[in-house]
C-alpha cells in the first residue's frame, strides 16, 4: 500500500474494530485524530495516525488510562510496523530502581520515580515500575527481615512524586473520596489513585492509611462525595461492616467501591463494586463524578 494513502474515519474504524464516535471521542478528548486536512474536504487519516492509535488501543486493552495512552502514543516516532514494543524498556526501569532504592540513594531514587511518571504516565508507572519493585522488596523482607529501611525510602519517594503531580484548579468540585480501611496502612495504591485521577483532570478527597468507620462516614456527611472507594491491603483489615455504615448513611454515595486484595468478594454488601486494578477504579469513579 502507497505511504500516500490516507482513511476516512470509517475506514479507520473498521481497521481498528471500533466505533466512529470513539474516533471523535479520541480526537475530541486526546488529540489524537487525523492529520491530514485539505480545505473543503473531511479531514484524512494517514498510515502513520494509525499507528499511533494502535499503540493507543493496545495500551488501553493492557489497562494503561486512556489520557496517558493518548500521551504516550502521540510521542513514539513510529515507522511502518511499529508495536508497543518500542515503548520504554520498564524492565531496565526496574533494575535501575532497585539497584538505587538498595543504595539507599534518595535522590536517584525520586528522579527515577519521577522520569517513569513523566514517561509512562501514572498508571503504568505504578503497574509496571512501582508496584514489582515495591512487591521485589516487600517478598525479600519476608523472607529474611532484611530490607525495612530500603522499603521506607522508595514508598517515601513514590509518595512524594504522587503528591506533586499536578491537581485541578480549586474551583473544580471534589466528588471523590479515597480512604484506607480501618487499620490499613497501606496507603500508597490510594495515592496512586489520586495521581491517576488529577492526571485525568479530577480531583479527589484522599484520607490516608487507617480511617476509623466512624471518621469516614463523618468525612462523607461533611463532604458529600459522589463517590467513595475504601482499600485495604490484607484480609485482617477488610471488615465489610465498614461498608455496611457507609451504605447506612441517609447521603450516602452513588457509588462505593472496595479496592485491594484484602476484601474478599463474597462478602461484600450488595451494592458494592469492587475494581480489579487501577484502571477500573479511575472508570468506576470519574463515571460517577461527571
């Protein structure tokens, strides 16, 4: 096929087993639409927008927000055969962390932290970097006792690239709770969470490890959330009863979502979604918050 040939948006949305409205939704959203415009006609997709909507569509299937998979693909030189293969090397991402984290250097530390949340976007970043060096460390500490203080330095790190990622304007309303099971503390995902959702332009409410019941039903009387996700990290902390107050509440939320692999699913009140990953939780929440 010449270089030359250019799609209509039908045409595209065959080759990619789309709908033309997420053509446009992509266009209209990402930015990632056709180049190609003469004046007077429709505009024309190239082999190359193709490509990068490709990169965009696999990226999506593997769990990657669509924003950060607009992003990434739109910054890929691709050729003729291009695949998600060229992304960046997470593997060397990995090691290069770790080898720091167990250098207890800091600031390679945060640097690399940042450069993989600048590079990947948050939510890869988290599922490809983050969480296998956080998970390398935790099964090491586990095994030998060893490594407490290395583990301490990289979630400190990783907090801190979280929290700089930029936030909406103060004029956009927070409908979005996130909080830590009563005892949970581990309270990273949930900073991840809220990363993932200001990257998407949504602001969220973020209480932090070990929320007490009766402080999150008082945060959601006060504030009046949309929606609310609980984690919790281990099954010693993922009281459902939590959730059942929550539900008991007059105002309580559109939507309320246990996240983690504490909560076990059979016995979740009814009512109650239960994200697999991290890009389910940002669908199920900024749903609710539009």
């Amino acid at each position: 096929m010449s270089p030359a040939a250019t799609y209509s948006a039908g045409a595209v949305a065959r080759r990619l087993g789309v709908a033309v409205t997420t053509l446009r939704t992509w266009h209209q959203r990402y930015g990632m639409g056709p180049s190609l415009h003469e004046p007077g006609h429709h505009r024309r997709y190239t082999e190359q927008d193709i490509e990068r909507l490709e990169v965009m569509q696999r990226l999506i299937f593997e769990g990657v927000a669509p924003n950060e998979a607009a992003r990434w693909a739109s910054r890929l030189p691709l050729s003729p055969g291009t695949s998600v293969s060229d992304a960046p090397d997470t593997g060397a991402t990995v090691r290069g962390l770790t080898r720091a984290a167990l250098r207890l250097d800091a600031p390679a530390v945060r640097q690399r932290i940042f450069r993989a949340v600048q590079d990947l976007g948050v939510v890869a970043a988290w599922d490809s970097v983050l969480r296998p060096v956080l998970a390398a460390i935790g099964d090491r500490h586990e095994a030998t006792g060893a490594l407490v203080e290395v583990e301490h330095l990289v979630s400190g790190c990783v907090s801190a690239v979280f929290g700089a990622v930029p936030r909406p304007d103060a004029g956009v309303p927070v409908d979005i709770l996130l909080a830590c099971a009563d005892e949970e503390q581990h309270s990273l995902p949930i900073e991840a969470l809220a990363a993932a959702l200001a990257a998407e332009g949504v602001p969220a409410r973020t209480l932090g490890a070990r929320v007490p019941p009766a402080a999150l039903t008082a945060a959601i009387r006060r504030t009046g959330p949309a929606a609310v996700l609980v984690w919790s990290h281990l099954a010693s902390t993922a009281n459902p009863a939590q959730l059942e107050r929550v539900l008991a509440e007059r105002g309580r939320p559109v939507v309320l979502a246990a996240a983690g692999p504490g909560w076990s699913e059979a016995t979740l009140p009814e009512g109650v979604l239960r994200p697999g990953t991290l890009t389910e939780a940002l669908v199920i929440l900024t749903s609710a918050s539009t």
